[in-house]
C-alpha cells in the first residue's frame, strides 16, 4: 500500500531543519551499520561502545539512512523495556550544514568522515588489475 504523499512531504519537512535544543536524552550519533529490520548501530561522541537503535515506522520507506550519516537518537526510549536495544531514532540529520552549524553539534563530529570503519592507511585497489601469478610465466614459457 502506498503512503500518502502528504506524510512524505511532512517527514520530509520534519527532517530538513535542526531543533533549537536538545533534549537531555537525546545525543547526535553516527550511523556505523544497517543491521537490518530496520536497527542500525550507532556511534556516540563520547562512547567506546556502539549503541543498537532502531528507526520507528513513520521514518520507515521514506527516509534513508547511509553509512558514516548522523542521526539524532533518543537514549531513553527504551529504558522501560527489556530488550537489547539501546534507543530510538527520533530524527535524520539531512542538512547537515545547518545541523553543524548548532551549538550542541559535537566536536568529535566536527571533521567529516564518511565512513568512520574504513581506513586510509590501505592503498586503494580500485581500477587496477588484479596481481599477477608467476607461476603462469613458467608454464609459458
């Protein structure tokens, strides 16, 4: 069944403009992994530990989520329930320029990574052929 185009257009809305404050149980996190069902596993500033949100149904089929994104996570939405997860995705961070411009933005997020697992330090194989078997040299040749 298809959603109405007005509840697009209203997450949509909802989602392009920071809040003024924020809640005490709300924290800016990155997007670390889909883990699928609609669960990713988020990263905090000042936490070691990644956190297991989940993304409530009115964000499901209309908004998308990537890797190394920000999102803003509510921590205490499930502390009544017992269960593995640690929050709920409240809100999507999708002007992230106008979101870092927000005094509660995070300095650990000031530098922009685009995805916080992968490494630079590993040279890029992209494009190039795959090495090559000497073993193959002596059989021709």
């Amino acid at each position: 069944m298809a959603r109405p185009k007005r509840n697009l257009l209203a997450t949509a809305q909802e989602t392009s403009s920071p809040p003024a404050s924020l809640d005490d149980n709300h924290a800016i996190a990155r997007v670390r992994k889909a883990e699928g069902k609609n669960l990713y596993l988020v990263e905090l500033p000042k936490r070691t530990d990644p956190l297991l949100v989940e993304l409530p149904a009115r964000f499901r089929s209309q908004i998308w989520i990537k890797r190394g994104g920000y999102v803003l996570v509510d921590t205490a939405a499930f502390l009544d329930r017992e269960n593995k997860l640690d929050g709920e995705i409240v809100n999507v961070v999708r002007e992230e320029k106008e979101w870092r411009k927000q005094s509660y933005w995070p300095l650990e997020f000031v530098k922009k990574s685009t995805y916080p697992d992968d490494s630079e330090d590993e040279a890029s194989t992209v494009g190039k052929m795959p090495p090559s078997d000497d073993s193959d040299a002596d059989i021709r040749g």
